[in-house]
C-alpha cells in the first residue's frame, strides 16, 4: 500500500500510520499560504512524515541539509535515491519523469531490504516504471473533424484530420517549467498552442509569465474546471492582459466549458497547420483533466456528485 500525503506532512492524517519507508520526492513553493513561504519552511512540514527507526528516501532536488538535520534529530536514517540507483534519466533533473522513475526504483529496493514481506525484483522495477498514469505529459493523437467538430481516437474512413496532443497536470511554477523544458526537447521548434485552466490558489501571475514567456507558444485557451477551487477563466485572461503585451501570445478565454476550450485549440490548430505540426497542450490543473480527456474522446471515470463537492 503507498499512502500519499494531501497537503504537507507534518499534520497530514497519513501519520497515524507508522510506515515501512518515507518518501519525499522534490520540494517546491506552493500552498504557501499553509505551508510556508521558503522552501526550507515547506521543507519542515514535509519532514513531519519522518518517523524514528523508520528509513526516508528523498530525491536529488530537495534541501538535503534541512530533511537530513531532522532525520538525524528523530533517528531516521536518511537515503538519497541518487546514491541508490543508477538510471538513464537520473542526472537530467529538468524532467520529473525520470526523476520520480529514479525515486520509484530506489523506494522499492528499500523497501525489500528493510522488510522481508515485501520482495521486489528487478522484473518488478521494469514492470513499474513503463508504467505511467494519465496526463503526466501523456502525448496523445486525436482525430479533428473541422466540419463537424468532433473529435475520436480512431478514423471513422477519412476526413478528421490527426492532431497532436500533450496532456500534463504540471500546475506550478517548478512543474511548468520542466512542461516546457521537456516540450522542447521532444518537439523541437514546434509551435504550441495551450490550454490552461488554475486553481485559485496558485501562483497564477508566475504560472502565466512562464507560459507567455516560453519558447513557441503561439496561442493561450483559458478554461475555469467545474471544482470550486478553479479560477475563473476571465479573471486568468485579465492577469495576462495586465502582465503582457497582447501581441506576443493570442489569449482566449473559453465561454464554457473545459470541452470548449479543448474543442476551440484543435479547430484553431487544424485551421492554422494543416501539416499538423502545432501541438496543442493541456495544462495548468489536475481538476481540468478529466474533462480534457472526455473531450479528446476518452471513456473516463467519474466520481460521485458528493466527492466533487469536498
């Protein structure tokens, strides 16, 4: 069982549960408003999951000397997953894919070495890591009908025309950068058209100077989530309006729904590169990607009325 913190660490109800091993992966600024406004404040908070005699792993981008100051101070021996694992992606620390793969693996080797009923093979690594949930920069390709506008994942017999699709729950500012870092290494010189909706308490000034202000963004869709916490997309648009020059990105902000806004990037992508060389991407918010991925014509779960609400 892998139990994840909601939000920090230290006061998180996962801590009525003494564990086999801690993780912390990486460390960022955000919830600040909770958690604190540094990282090494943030970094405490997180710490709070350490347990004496239990085993922390955490990866390379962390403040090693405030996690390991604690760790020593509560007895819990202290493990860093680059000293654990040698891995193919482990020295590009601009990509959170191999990052956490590298973090995975050396988890799952603790684990075996500190309690024996768990056994995992290197079989089970290699099994785990080509493992990957939805929208962690899952690259999809859909096909567009202009005519009708609707979109499916296989041709009904010619005409829709096939897009690419980047889906990615990057929805800060650490996250967004290694989004683009890792769109330009993997679609170099490509334009990208994005479609971003935030929740309320993000950094959303920050978030929206990253993407304006990154490489081959040609055109920014902004959608609102159907979740409480969700911005309003106007209120996004104002935000760039007010932070930049109009000319440089085209801001268009949805009238409805997320579906509109994915449906509205792939009319404007298929009417302006026929070739299909622009990529549209989705970003900004776990809470937009659900209905993202409905709109790109995928069979989603839902959840109960009573769980959207919380």
């Amino acid at each position: 069982v892998v139990l994840e913190c909601g939000l920090g660490g230290r006061l998180d109800a996962t801590n009525v549960v003494t564990p086999s091993l801690s993780v912390i992966t990486s460390i960022g600024l955000e919830h600040t408003r909770i958690l604190g406004d540094t990282i090494e404040a943030i970094a405490l908070e997180k710490a709070g999951i350490m347990k004496a005699g239990v085993p922390v792993l955490v990866g390379p981008n962390v403040p090693h000397d405030v996690l390991r100051a604690h760790a020593e101070r509560i007895g819990s021996p202290y493990f860093v997953a680059t000293d654990l694992v040698e891995y193919e992606g482990a020295a590009e620390t601009t990509d959170f894919d191999d990052e956490n793969s590298l973090i995975a693996m050396a988890a799952m080797r603790l684990v075996s070495d500190v309690d024996n009923r768990c056994s995992v093979t290197r079989h089970h690594e290699e099994q785990g890591i080509r493992c990957r949930p939805p929208c962690r920069f899952e690259a999809v390709d859909v096909l567009w009908d202009p005519s009708s506008r609707t979109v499916s994942q296989q041709s009904p017999g010619g005409g829709p025309q096939a897009l690419k699709v980047v889906l990615d729950v990057g929805h800060n500012l650490p996250a967004l950068a290694q989004l683009f870092a890792k769109l330009e290494r993997t679609f170099p010189g490509r334009p990208l058209r994005i479609v971003a909706g935030f929740s309320r308490d993000k950094d959303l000034g920050g978030c929206l100077e990253l993407i304006t202000a990154a490489k081959n963004v040609r055109a920014l869709h902004l959608v609102q989530a159907s979740h409480p916490r969700a911005a309003p997309a106007q209120e996004i648009l104002n935000l760039v309006m007010e932070r930049n020059d109009p000319g440089d990105v085209e801001a268009v902000a949805a009238e409805g729904s997320v579906t509109t806004g994915v449906h509205a990037a792939l009319q404007a992508t298929g009417e302006s590169q026929p070739s299909g060389g622009e990529i549209v991407v989705v970003c900004g918010s776990v809470f937009i990607m659900s209905e993202a991925r409905e709109a790109l014509g995928f069979d989603e779960p839902k959840d109960s009325d009573v769980i959207s609400e919380v």
